[in-house]
C-alpha cells in the first residue's frame, strides 16, 4: 500500500486526510503532562469538570438489593431515610434527577449531631434481580416513587410520588424539620398536606 495515497484521499469531503485517521490516538493529557514534566517542577494542577465531577462524593447512596436496604435503613433507625426508586426507562425520573441530586445536597449539608437525614436510590433495572426483590419487597407499583423510612420516631415505609411539585414540597418540609423542633409527626403532616 502507497502511504502517499493515504495522505492526499480525502474521505467524505471532510478535508482530513486518510493517513491522520489511520494514526493511532493521542495518549491521554495525564500522561503527556507526567512525561513532558522535568523532576524539578512541581505537578501542576490539571483540572476538569469531568475529573472533580468524579472525585466529589454524591450524598445518596446506592442500594442494589435488600441486603443493602438492611444495613443503611434498618440498621440505623436513629436516622430519617428517604429512598428514591427510578428507572431509567422513565421520562419524569431523568427530568428529576438533577433536582434530587441538589435537594440531597443542600440538606445533608444542613444536616446535625440531633438530627440526621439520609439520601438512598434505587435503579430498577428489569436485567438485576437483586434490585427486583428489593423492589417486590416494598412493594414499589410506580417510579419515580420515595420510601420514607425513619424507625425511632414510628414511622415505617411511608410512600410518596416524587414528581417534580413533591420534590420541592419535600425539600421544604426536610428543611423545616431540620431547622425547628418538629417530630416526624409534624414532618409527615406537612408532607400529607402540601402533596
């Protein structure tokens, strides 16, 4: 094979020679920045949205099956948890996701030593039966759908529709709750209520 044939063909009028797409890929900036830096130098800092979006920590936890709803939620009863199922097939799931990422955000940052809230999700996903059990077991007949869960003050998989009206009513009365002296009576009144 002519190489010189492969540098003037011009594939699909893009004006990019064959021969530059026949070239095997760059290697990943991380290690051209590690072999272009001299010893002397101090590591520069590189950084992206992708790389901090994967060093920073999310404040929901997984569950992939009912083993993991036993040591996050039953386990700790002295903690109020929400869980959210959603499946990726859903089209009002996708559309909250951001806003339950930032409500869960905000309120566990508000979070103190007397009063506790934690953020769990579940994927369902037809192909993990693990997740289906999880599913079946609290019973679960619509997504986006929430499990409040919160044992020292009674209350036991209490469920509610987190669509994107409930999820701001939800984020109110999680702030209300962590800011006055309300029992999670009073939280699940407000939540009743505004829903």
């Amino acid at each position: 094979c002519d190489k010189a044939a492969f540098a003037t063909l011009d594939v699909d009028a893009d004006r990019m020679p064959l021969s530059i797409l026949l070239e095997p890929p760059a290697p990943p900036l991380t290690e051209q920045l590690q072999t272009d830096m001299k010893p002397s130098q101090p590591p520069s800092r590189v950084t992206t949205t992708a790389s901090r979006a994967a060093t920073r920590s999310s404040p929901i936890t997984q569950l992939l099956n009912i083993q993991d709803y036993h040591r996050h939620v039953l386990n700790e009863p002295d903690q109020l948890c929400i869980i959210r199922f959603h499946a990726p097939w859903c089209q009002v799931c996708r559309t909250t996701n951001v806003s339950w990422e930032r409500m869960a955000s905000k309120i566990v940052k508000m979070n103190s030593s007397k009063r506790n809230i934690k953020f769990l999700s579940v994927s369902l996903d037809p192909k993990n039966e693990e997740v289906a059990e999880l599913k079946d077991m609290l019973q679960i007949e619509s997504v986006p759908q929430g499990i409040i869960h919160y044992a020292n003050e009674g209350l036991f998989g209490q469920k509610i529709h987190l669509n994107r009206k409930n999820l701001g009513i939800l984020k109110k009365q999680l702030e209300s709750y962590l800011t006055n002296d309300m029992g999670a009576d009073m939280f699940l009144y407000g939540l009743k209520k505004g829903m």
